[in-house]
C-alpha cells in the first residue's frame, strides 16, 4: 500500500542577506505550479506574522514516486530556466531544513490504549502518551 509523502521545508532568513523578495517570490511561483501537478494533493507556502525571518513549505503527495517525480521536475525547470535558480552560493546566511515523513492513518485502539496505524502491515509504529 502507498503512503503519502507529507514534506516539510523551513527558510530561516534571520541571516540571510540575498535577495529576499525574489527568493520568496519563487517559492511562491513554486507552489502555484506544483498545485497543478498529478498526485500533488497539497502544497502552500506560509510566512507566520511576527515570524517575517521564517518561511515553512508544507507538501502532500499520493505518494513517494509521484513526490520524486515532482522533484525531477523542478530540476528540469531550473535546466530551462537557470536565472529562476537559487544556489547555496546565491543565498549567504539562508538555513534550510527538510522533513520528510510517509503520512499513515491512525486509529485509536483501545486495547492497546495507543494510536496505531490503519493498515496493519506498519503496525511496528505507535504513538502512547503517558499517563
């Protein structure tokens, strides 16, 4: 069973000294287009109030392969479109992280008194809070 791929990426623009505006711009040009590709089921880019110096990138695909497929695709748009590329060496002081987690449905079981994943085949994971 495929999973989706839930990723998160977070700009920490407290040093960065680039072009800010044009950066944030193509990330928001980046989430437009990839709206619009197969299997792409979310994706904004969000700058919290008060927070200016911190952009987060949430993305929801139906799945792994469909996710990689986006990601060749990116590469290829810069190919065409190299002025659109941001390289580390274009951007001082930008600190990126990435997350990446494969998206399960869980459910409450009682008689395990935890939340355990739906399909049982990754039933090897669960969440229990303590008490």
């Amino acid at each position: 069973m495929a999973h989706h791929i839930r990723v998160i990426v977070t700009f920490d623009l407290t040093k960065f000294v680039g072009p800010r505006d044009a950066f944030i711009t193509d990330l928001i040009e980046t989430a437009e287009r990839s709206r619009e590709e197969p299997g792409c089921l979310f994706y904004e880019t969000l700058q919290a109030p008060g927070r200016p110096d911190v952009v987060v990138i949430t993305e929801l695909w139906e799945s792994a392969e469909i996710y990689d497929s986006h990601h060749r695709s990116r590469i290829a748009y810069f190919e065409a479109n190299p002025e659109k590329l941001f390289t580390p060496e274009m951007l001082p002081g930008l600190e990126v992280t990435y997350e990446f987690y494969h998206q399960s449905e869980y459910v409450m079981s009682l008689e395990h008194r935890a939340f355990v994943p739906k399909d049982e085949s990754i039933r090897l994971h669960a969440v229990v809070w303590a008490g």
